[in-house]
C-alpha cells in the first residue's frame, strides 16, 4: 500500500490557535492522520477503526470539517452515507506567531495531544513487532543520541535531518506494485534533555 498523501494535494495547513485547539483530542488528530495517509472514508469505518460509537466519531469529524481540516468526499458521499478527505497533507506550526500567552496554551496542549498519539503509534507498533519478518525488525529502531548544541546548532541540526528525510522521500518513491514496499513512519523529536539545564534567556 502506497501513502495516500502521496496522491493527493501536498499543501500543508498552518493552524490559528483555535484551529490547534480543535486538534487537542487524540481520537481527533488519529482520525485525521488516517484521512490523510488512508484516504478518504466514513465514520462508521472510522468508529470501528478506533473503537468509538457513531455518534462521537461524526461529533469529531464535523469538528475537524468546521475548522477546515477536512472536507466532504463528493466523488464518493450518498444519500446515505458521508464520506470525509483530508483537506491537507500535513500540519505545520509557526511557532514565531503564537506570541500571545493563550497561544502558547493552545500550542502546548495540541503538543501534548501529538505525544499521546505517537506514544500509542508506538505502543502499537512494539505489540506487532513478533509479526513483522526478521527483515523488517532489522530495519527498525528506536533510538535516542545526546549532544550538547546551542540553539542555532540544534535549529540546523533538525533542519538537516529534515531535508534528507524529504530527499529521501521524493527520490526512493517505490512503484505500488513493489511486493516489498509498505507505509514507513520516520517519527524524529529533538529538544533539551528534560531536567537537565535550561541555557540562556533571551
């Protein structure tokens, strides 16, 4: 299977505040991160992908259409039945205009949804890993590294990684017919080791 993402608008959204406050809900932003990487489909699939009843999972959709994260699927809704896309493909914040203290709120408590969700993604992942082949266990990893940067060091060094994760991206694209290709999750964080120094303010 072949990331939906990769056949649809790649035009990312840079969220207001009270649109990173409509993320902060796990199911929400997993739904969404579904659209985007699965395409489009109904919340009746989404309640049985997530666990969740009917009636939550089309209360958390109609939330993500309002603040226009996603949008109706006129190519496949009926009558009958709403089929929902995601409006982009990706989420990206600009840190440098959430100013505001409330901003900031709105910031840290979409930050801590984003954790939730990928504290799960790899939960999930280490409960599979006994079915994955040997192969692909090898080409796995959960890994951590310490440097000891300044913050213009660090700023290159996330920029760095970054582009040879989108290099890598658009140069290794695999046909869909390739027997061994499969959706691959590269999740990368970097920040100042928690309880140790703060550095200097500004």
């Amino acid at each position: 299977m072949q990331f939906y993402a990769d056949r649809v608008d790649t035009s990312s959204i840079t969220p207001t505040p009270s649109q990173l406050r409509a993320l902060t809900h796990p199911a929400r932003l997993r739904m969404l991160g579904i659209l985007r990487t699965e395409g489009p489909t109904t919340a009746t699939a989404l309640a049985q992908r997530l666990g969740l009843n009917t009636g939550a999972t089309s209360y958390h959709l109609r939330q993500l259409a309002q603040h226009g994260f996603i949008v109706d699927d006129e190519e496949r809704g009926t009558g009958r039945e709403r089929w929902w896309r995601a409006a982009h493909a990706s989420t990206r914040t600009d840190v440098e205009t959430l100013k505001e203290p409330e901003d900031q709120e709105a910031l840290d408590a979409y930050l801590q949804t984003v954790v939730v969700v990928y504290s799960q993604m790899l939960q999930q992942m280490i409960e599979e890993r006994a079915t994955l082949s040997e192969e692909w266990r090898n080409a796995s990893t959960l890994s951590d590294w310490r440097c000891r940067l300044n913050p213009e060091q660090a700023a290159r060094l996330i920029e760095k990684v970054e582009t040879v994760i989108e290099e890598f991206e658009a140069a290794e694209e695999l046909p869909e017919d390739d027997p061994d290709g499969v959706p691959f999750t590269i999740m990368f964080h970097g920040f100042p080791r928690p309880g140790g120094p703060r550095g200097g303010t500004s």
